[in-house]
C-alpha cells in the first residue's frame, strides 16, 4: 500500500511542528511548501533526520513549487501571518486573504481531491475564502480552531479538578476569536456535566466562569508570553488529530470550523460546531440543542464572523 502524502503549506512555527506530529505518528510522507526560500528544505531535512532515532519512516521534502504537492491526500494550510502582542486576529485579514487566494489556487491546480484544513486566522473566514479560492467541495474544506480551543478548556479543568486530562471532555462552538462559545453544559469530568460538579462542590460558578474567560483568552495568553508569534504546539497536535481521523477514517466527533448550509439557522459560512470526520471529509454536522443564552452566544459568534466575511468579500469580491 502506497503511503498517504501530507502537504503542509506555510512552514513556519506550526507548520515545522506539524511535520514532526506527522513524522512521529507515520501518517505519510511530507512536503513542506514555504515562499521563504531555505525554510521548508532545512526543516524536512532536519526531520528526516531525526527519523532514525525516533524510528519513523517517511519522506521529508522541503519545496517553493506547488507542483510537489501533486496528488496529497491531506492539505493542511498556515500560510500567511501569525499575531503580534497587541493584534487582533482580526487585524490579519488583508494581508492573509491574500494568501489564501494564492494558496486556493495552487490546491484547486494540484491537489484536488485532498481534504484541507486551514489554521491561518482570522480562522473562520479565512477557511471560507480558502474554499472559494481552492473550489473543493465544502465537506473537503475545513477550520481548525475548536479543537485547540477545547482543547485549552479541557486542559484548565482538569487542572481546577486536579484529574487526568483525558477524562475530560469539553465543548466549545462559535467562531475563533473573543466570541467562541465554550459550553459548561455539554462539558464533563467522565460524563458528569460541569453544572453537576458546581453542585457537587467541586467547584465553584465564580471559578468556572474564570476558566471560561481564560479559555477566550487563550491564544492571547500566549502571544503576551512568547511576544514574537503566536501558539504553535497545541495547534499543531490539533490540526494532525482531524487528519488523522480522516486518514483512518476514525469517524471523531470534534468542534470544526464547518460550511453551514442552514444547520443551526446559519447559512453561507464556516462556523464552529461539531462535525464527523471520516475518510468522506466532514460525513455529518451535529446539531445540538442549545438553551436560550448558548443561543444568543452563538447568534453573536456568527455575527462576528459574518463581518469579516463581509469585509473578505468587499476587498476580494472574485471570491463572493
Ligand atoms: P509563522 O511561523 O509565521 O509561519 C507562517 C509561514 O507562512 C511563514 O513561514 C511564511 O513564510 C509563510 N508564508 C507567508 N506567506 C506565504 C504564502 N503566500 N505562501 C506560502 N507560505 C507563506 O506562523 P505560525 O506557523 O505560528 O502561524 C500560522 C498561522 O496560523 C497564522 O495565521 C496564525 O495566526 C494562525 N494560527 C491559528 C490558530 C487557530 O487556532 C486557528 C492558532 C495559532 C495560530
């Protein structure tokens, strides 16, 4: 059986780290594209270099020419500008649409038939002019930004709980930015919902509503620390999760920037929620219920991403 090819577009901090991920798990061999001459030849060499002491086999290759991107299985883009102390994701736009155009192009010509998953912020419109540059169908294109920011959720809880990580779960929706919607409801410590803990004492609303608002600011949290780019690391092991359940066809029930086509009452835009992934791309999107304040959260999560979708559209209106 031929290996899958993995094409990593942008292979700055995320990028190098998600070609390590994909080293280490031996999900194929990878091409790391990058515009900065040098980057993505040093980085595939200094991978496969580590192939022996870890004891993968794959084919690291670094390129400047879309051409070597022929035939991927998997996309996955973070081409384009990480924030500075200060920015906004938002204050991304002009110059990474732009990136997208070029990066869509390169896809639509090359690797047609690849699921892609796309991280450069602003996350969900980006995601969505990456599908109209790229023309792939809208259950091939998908956003990375859920999974990381549930991801952060689970991680403060169970160090609040003083519990193992994987025995929580935590749901967070909504577009990626100020206005993501994390969901104590639909958040548990081995399936007892967080409101449920509150009344077992485990903690406190005051305490959880903290968390919540750390979680928001998570990204932010960590652009103040490093002050020269952005979070790479749990990106990374996000973005390799969804490729790998669609690899492997593992089916995962994971919160993706998904294309919504009147689920949740949104249509026309790429939105958070949680999907299926599956060897088909996004099989299933997941409506669940939400209660009248989740609601009017989201109602504003998709109001924020619908502006900058408004506004991806007036400077590149080819794209609408
Ligand atoms: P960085 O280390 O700067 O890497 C970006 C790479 O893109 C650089 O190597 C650039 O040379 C390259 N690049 C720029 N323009 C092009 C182009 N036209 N074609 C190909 N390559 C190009 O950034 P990073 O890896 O830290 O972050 C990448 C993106 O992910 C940024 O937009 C971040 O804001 C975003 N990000 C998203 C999340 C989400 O959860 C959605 C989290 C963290 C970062």
């Amino acid at each position: 059986m031929a290996r899958n090819k993995i094409a990593l577009i942008g292979a700055g901090q995320i990028g190098g780290t998600l070609a390590h991920l994909a080293g280490l798990k031996e999900l194929g061999d990878i091409v790391l594209f990058d515009i900065a001459e040098g980057t993505p030849q040093g980085k595939a060499l200094d991978l496969a270099q580590s192939s022996p002491v870890d004891g993968f086999d794959a084919k690291l290759a670094g390129t400047q020419s879309y051409a070597a991107i022929k035939g991927a299985d998997v996309v996955i883009v973070t081409a384009g500008v990480p924030r500075k102390p200060g920015m906004s994701r938002d204050d991304l736009l002009g110059i990474n649409l732009k990136v997208m155009e070029q990066v869509g192009t390169g896809i639509k010509k090359y690797a047609p038939d690849a699921f892609v998953i796309c991280i450069t912020n602003p996350l969900d419109a980006m995601v969505w002019a990456l599908q109209k540059a790229s023309g792939l169908p809208r259950h091939m294109v998908v956003g990375m930004a859920g999974v990381l920011d549930s991801s952060r959720f689970r991680y403060f809880l169970a160090e609040e709980f003083d519990v193992s990580v994987e025995d929580v779960t935590a749901f967070v929706l909504g577009g990626h930015g100020d206005t993501m919607v994390p969901l104590a409801r639909y958040s548990t410590v081995a399936g007892i919902p967080l409101p449920d803990l509150i009344k077992m004492n485990w903690t406190t609303k005051k305490r959880l509503d903290e968390i919540i608002q750390r979680t928001r600011d998570g990204g932010a949290e960590i652009v103040g620390l490093l002050k020269t780019g952005s979070a790479f690391y749990a990106p990374a092991a996000s973005g390799i999760a969804m490729a790998e359940s669609y690899l492997k066809d593992k089916k995962r029930v994971m919160p993706c920037a998904a294309y919504l086509k009147n689920e949740y009452g949104v249509k026309d835009l790429y939105v958070g929620v949680p999907v299926v992934i599956g060897a088909k791309g996004v099989e299933r999107v997941v409506e669940i219920e939400l209660n009248r304040s989740e609601q009017a959260m989201f109602d504003k999560s998709v109001e924020a991403v619908r502006g900058l979708v408004d506004a991806c559209k007036k400077i590149a209106p080819d794209l609408g």
